[in-house]
C-alpha cells in the first residue's frame, strides 16, 4: 500500500475510487464504505483512502484527542483489506481553510484522478466544514465522477458511530464495542521489558506501552487474546499502572499469555480485549497478588473455553 503524508502535492498516474472520512475506528459503517471502493478495483480503478492527520477535532481544539486506532494500527487495517493508497492529508490552518469546491476539483478530481467518491452521510471538508455530500454531487458532472453516499449502518436500533464505540471502550463494554467494531478492539505495539516480577512469579507477561493518542478502557483486568507472528494465544490482560508493585504512572498493557514462554521482547504483538473481567485492584502484598493472579487466570482459561474466542 502507498501512503502519502505530510504534503499536498501528490499525484496519482490512473484513475481512482476514493474513500473521504476521519475514519476514527474503522467500524461496520466504515467497512460497507470501504467495500464500495474496493469493488472498484475490478473495474481497474485504484482503491484509495482520504483521511485528515491530525483529525479535525484535534487541530480545532488544541487538544489531543485520544484515538480508537493509532495511525500504525490504521495504516495495518488498511493494508490488510487490499487498499492501495492511503492519503494522510495533512491539516492544518492553511489547508483547512481550503475553500471546498477547490479541495474537490484540486485534490480530489485532479491529483488523485477521482472516478468514484465515496463517503458517509455526515461528510464534511474544507473552510468551516462546508463541503459535503450535497456539494459532492452538484460537481459530479463536470468533474467527471460518481457519487456513493453511504447511510449509517445500525445494530440493535442503535447507529454505529465513532462516538458510540468511545463511549462503549470507555465503559469497559468489550463486547458491544466487537460488535459495532466487527471485529475486537486491539492494541498494537512493540513488547518492552517490565520488572519481570510475572516471571519470578510464575507467569511471565508481555508488556506493551500503548500510543499516547490511543484510547484505552478503564483500567482492569480483560479477557484477550494476543496475536504473535499470525498466530493466536489466548490471554488475559491487565490495563493499568501496576498499583501494587510500581510508584510509576506509566500506562501499560500487561498480557498472561497461557501455557506460553518464548522470547517475544522486541516483537510487534497486537492484544485484542475481549471482555472485561474486574476493576484494578491494590493488593496487601505479593502474596495477595499472586493469589488473584491465579484464580484470573483460572477464570480466564474457562472463558476461553467456554465461548472459544481463541
């Protein structure tokens, strides 16, 4: 996959089918999108992504916004669905104050040779968010592509948004967000060592510090699973500061993988949180700790089995 970022003068050499949106988490909405475009492929049209870094609601408030996908963890999604292009379009207050007929007829018909735009209904591009759908089809026609708006897709009578999966991650609602998500919620990243007291212990863990811009459930204990080199290990994860063994506010994730111990130090894992378990807790002692380390991990294997996420 090609991955234009940082800069405005790009061009591609044949015609495309291009995907508009923030793509915040890419959820059922986004998939049926996305299905759109790749279908385009087999007219022989380039599969492209349009997406906004950083997000528009991060540049206009100043403020990091925490992410349901880190930019790593979008581009791998991209990749692994058979996108070809993915446009990073750098935001900022110069090119955000692109008049929208400009941004179609510049960067969307003529640097990227648009045949087929796609978007959802709540499109919205250039100066004060005036671009959309309705802008999309009034210039179809001398621009010479076709129009796709996508409706929202909905579950249990509910519209899948971007907003609902914060809300669901944020109330530790692992299964709802695998739902609205069509697939588990993950977090990528590279192991680092930790105080290795799992492994003086008994279980040794692996241990991820997620992107600063990634937004993670309340801190506990989760049912996972983790994937190493495209296979898959059924775990259990802690999401937290380690409480009872460290003064250190580092946010990790800290993964029991069962029955494992290879050296994966230094190797991109992704864990996927299933469900939650119970809320971090400071223990007594180690003792205590270990003590209900292993009734988690007893519970954990039981979960595995009994709904064979594994």
């Amino acid at each position: 996959m090609q991955i234009i970022e940082g800069t405005t003068e790009f061009e591609l050499m044949q015609k495309s089918a291009v995907a508009i949106g923030k793509f915040d988490g890419i959820h059922l909405g986004h998939r049926k999108l996305l299905d759109r475009i790749l279908e385009q492929k087999k007219k022989g049209l380039l599969a492209v992504v349009f997406t906004f870094d950083p997000a528009p609601a991060a540049l206009f408030s100043g403020n990091q916004i925490k992410e349901l996908m880190s930019r790593e963890e979008k581009r791998a999604a991209f990749a692994q669905m058979g996108i070809d292009v993915l446009v990073e379009f750098p935001l900022n207050i110069e090119t955000a104050a692109t008049e929208p007929e400009r941004f179609v007829r510049e960067y969307l018909t003529q640097k990227l040779k648009a045949a087929v735009i796609a978007a959802g209904t709540d499109l919205s591009f250039g100066k004060k968010g005036a671009g959309n759908a309705a802008l999309l089809y009034q210039l179809s026609e001398e621009c010479g592509y076709q129009v796709e708006i996508i409706d929202k897709v909905s579950l249990n009578g509910e519209e899948i948004s971007s907003t609902l999966i914060r809300e669901a991650v944020a109330n530790g609602e692992m299964e709802k967000v695998t739902a609205l998500l069509g697939t588990p919620y993950q977090v990528k990243g590279i192991v680092t060592h930790g105080k290795k007291l799992g492994r003086t212990l008994g279980m040794p863990t692996v241990n991820l510090l997620p992107k600063k811009e990634k937004l993670l459930p309340p801190n506990g204990v989760y049912y996972s699973r983790v994937w190493i080199l495209e296979q898959c290990y059924p775990a259990i994860s802690n999401i937290g500061y380690k409480p009872t063994v460290s003064e250190e506010k580092v946010m990790g994730v800290e993964t029991y993988l069962y029955d494992f111990d290879e050296d994966v130090y230094g190797k991109e894992v992704m864990v996927e949180l299933l469900a939650f378990k119970r809320p971090e807790m400071k223990f007594s002692g180690i003792e205590d700790l270990k003590r209900q380390t292993h009734m988690d991990i007893e519970q954990g294997r039981n979960f595995h089995k009994k709904t064979g996420l594994s």
